[in-house]
C-alpha cells in the first residue's frame, strides 16, 4: 500500500459504527419511496449531514440534498447518491422487507444512501487529515432520469461551490469483494420511443369494416426486431426493447388505435439517431402496408446520457481501491448497455469516476447454477428484481470505497492531493 490516500482511508473507517449502519440501512429498506417523493429519505440522510457537521440545504430539484463541509484550501470534490426507488413488489422475504405495497428498494439506492451517510461522518471525524471542500448530496428520481437535471436546474452549482470532480458508485450482482471500473465508457445511453397505431375500430364479427391497429402493431413489433439485427454494425453495441403493447378494452371490440412502448440503448449518439429513423421509417412503412387512415404517433420520451469516465480519474480511483481492498479485486467489466442520469451533474466537464460495488450474498452467489463468473452472474437476481437483495456485509466496504476515492482527489496533510 503505497498511497497516503490508502492509509488514511483505513484508518478512518477502521471502527465504522456498523450496527448504526445497518439499523439505518434496514429503515430505508423498509420505507422505499418513488422517484420525486423521497420526503421520509431525504430528512433521513439530512440529519445524519447535519449530525456529522455539514451544513445542509434541502429539496433543491424537488426532494434532494445538499450538504457542505469547507475545510480549508484545495479542491472541491462531490460524492454522490440516489435515493429512490422502484414500482416493484418486494419478493426477498427479507425481515426488513419493504412496508410500502408494490414499492421497493430493487435497486440499491437504500444502500448508496447509506454508503454515503458513513462516508460523510468518517470524512468529517478525519478532517485533520485532508484539506479542501467536501460535497455529499442526496439525489433524487435516477430511475426516472429526472433528478440530476433538477438539481442542476435548481442552481445547485450556484447555491453551492461547483465541484472540480465528481465519484459515485452503484450496488451490482457479483461475488462480494469486487470493485468494477472502467475509463471511459462504462454506461450507454437511454431512449423511449412512444408509438401510437390508429386503425378504425368496429365490431369483431365485421373485421372487413375495420382497419386493425392490432394486427399492424404485431407486425411493427416483429419488424422493429431487425433494427438491431440488420441495421447496425456488428461492431457497435445496441439494444431495443418493446417494453409494452397496449390496445383494445373487449374480446369482440376491434379497437381504434394500438399503443407500443420502446426502450432504446445505445452507445453513441449516431447510433441512436439512425435507430430513431429506423423506426420512424419502419412504422409509417407497416402502417402504409395495412391501410391505417392515419400516419402513426412517434414521440421520442425521456432519455439517459452515456456515462463516460474521465479516464485519468477513473484510473486514479481504482488504483488506490486496489490498495484498500487489494490484488485481484479491481475488475474492468466493459461498457454496460445499463443508464444512469448521473452524467448530467457534471455540467460543463466536470471530470467524475463511477463504479459498481458487486453485493450478491456469498450463499446465493455459490447456489447459483453455472460454471463461471458470467453464467452465474446471469443466473442472481440482478438490479430492478423483486428478489435482488444486497449483502449487507457490504455496507463497511462501500463506505472505505468513497472515503478512499474523496481522499485520493483532495489535498492531503503534506500539501498533494
């Protein structure tokens, strides 16, 4: 361990109050709440700013939080989590389980928050050991892509000192233990499309009479099948999902019109825009084909942007995650086809790492049928399922990750960041 960064990160998260850690963490498991709503979460994770010493704003962008501790000259560094969570039934059978019908924590963010919250107090119980200004802040609506821009369309950077890095990191499924980085792209992009079929709709015995918006909607779905697979190049990585068709209200009633849902991901903005006109072209074309009295409805919705990993921070923050947790546990798991709206907090370039801290409980880890890492991995309840359920063993490691990253960017006792 050759860092000075290491060294103090260990020594400050040597005696985390682990219980407290976890009682907090269980109460957040137990009290999930939706996007933009995150009342009860974010007066939570206040106090615990408050407590440790942070002067502390809340509800900029609606429910988020801010705290700041100055101490002294260097730079400014943000640490930061999301708070909200799914429309998700929980099915873990935890005794912690959610208390909220159909909302659940199926995402991790309960434990970022807790993460961040024993980051913000060990930093401040070690402030003698580094110099700067410290940004802890409490992000909501990530799983709907809203959150970041309402921050900053809130004048975060304006009612605070804009930072001059940005670290996050995100719960993940893999053996505990492992820490997956990656300069540069490390997260692809979002989009939903929206497509609205209008056919003329009319008694089920007269399908003569009618033009069926459902029909022509069971060839577009079919269709929009080989964007991918006919329309981008091998060498690029895309994804399309028709997360849902919705038409008509009775057996005999041939409906008016055919609703489908899209997700897009892509890894590039030129990608993306040939996707959209494949889609465009290729629904106005089976529309034409069946004679629908109308042209379809195509709205491009809410979207996520890459992440992108300024490569020399990213680089600096794993090596010395490696000193902490040591050889063999930094992984580089390639760019994922998964979306964070994180990116949009760093307005203007602000250079900024995220990370994944694997969290699968080493029991189902070793259940899992499978012969190697990927096998298993695609075999574990993963992020947005009713069964994903971290390790809380890993509450005390995720903790050291942000102590360790906000260290190696902040300026130390002799003077170098």
């Amino acid at each position: 361990m050759n860092s000075p960064a290491a060294r103090t990160a260990l020594d400050l998260t040597a005696d985390l109050p682990v219980p407290a850690l976890e009682d907090f963490y269980q109460d957040l498991h137990r009290h999930p709440e939706l996007s933009m709503r995150e009342h009860r979460t974010a007066a939570a994770l206040a106090d615990r700013f408050r407590a440790a010493g942070y002067d502390t704003v809340t509800g900029i962008g609606g429910t988020g939080v801010v705290g700041i501790l100055r101490n002294g000259p260097g730079p400014t560094v943000l640490l930061r989590a999301d708070m909200d969570a799914l429309p998700v039934q929980e099915e873990t059978g935890l005794p912690y389980a959610s208390r909220t019908p159909g909302v659940m924590h199926a995402c991790g963010h309960d434990l970022h928050v807790t993460w961040l919250a024993g980051a913000a107090q060990a930093l401040s119980a070690g402030r003698d050991t580094w110099s700067g200004t410290l940004l802890v802040l409490g992000q909501p609506a990530e799983e709907t892509g809203e959150g970041a821009a309402a921050m900053i369309e809130d004048h975060v950077y304006e009612r605070f000192p804009p930072p001059d890095v940005l670290l996050a990191q995100h719960a993940a499924p893999g053996p505990t233990g492992l820490y997956a980085h990656r300069p540069g792209l490390i997260m692809s992009a979002s989009t939903d499309v929206d497509i609205v079929v209008h056919g003329r709709g009319g008694h089920g015995s007269r399908p003569e009479s009618t033009v069926d918006p459902v029909v022509t909607a069971a060839y577009l779905v079919t269709r929009l099948q080989t964007v991918v697979s006919r329309e981008i190049a091998a060498r690029e990585q895309a994804v399309l999902t028709v997360g849902r068709i919705e038409a008509g209200t009775r057996h005999n009633i041939i409906p008016s019109e055919a609703r489908i849902a899209l997700n897009l991901r892509t890894q590039s903005d030129e990608v993306r825009e040939r996707m959209i006109t494949a889609i465009r072209r290729i629904a106005a074309g089976e529309c034409l084909a069946a004679g629908c009295p109308r042209e379809p409805d195509i709205t491009v919705g809410n979207s996520f942007p890459v992440t992108v990993n300024d490569p020399d921070t990213d680089r600096r923050i794993a090596t010395v995650h490696g000193e902490v947790f040591g050889t063999g546990t930094i992984l580089d798991p390639g760019p994922a086809m998964g979306s964070e709206d994180f990116p949009r907090l760093a307005e203007g370039g602000i250079p900024y790492s995220y990370w994944f801290v694997t969290s699968t409980p080493a029991e189902v880890w070793d259940a899992a049928p499978g012969d190697d890492l990927m096998e298993k991995f695609a075999a574990v309840p993963s992020n947005h399922s009713p069964r994903f359920a971290p390790d809380p063993r890993t509450l005390a490691p995720g903790v050291r990750t942000l102590v360790s990253g906000a260290l190696a960017c902040l300026t130390g006792p002799e003077g170098s960041a």
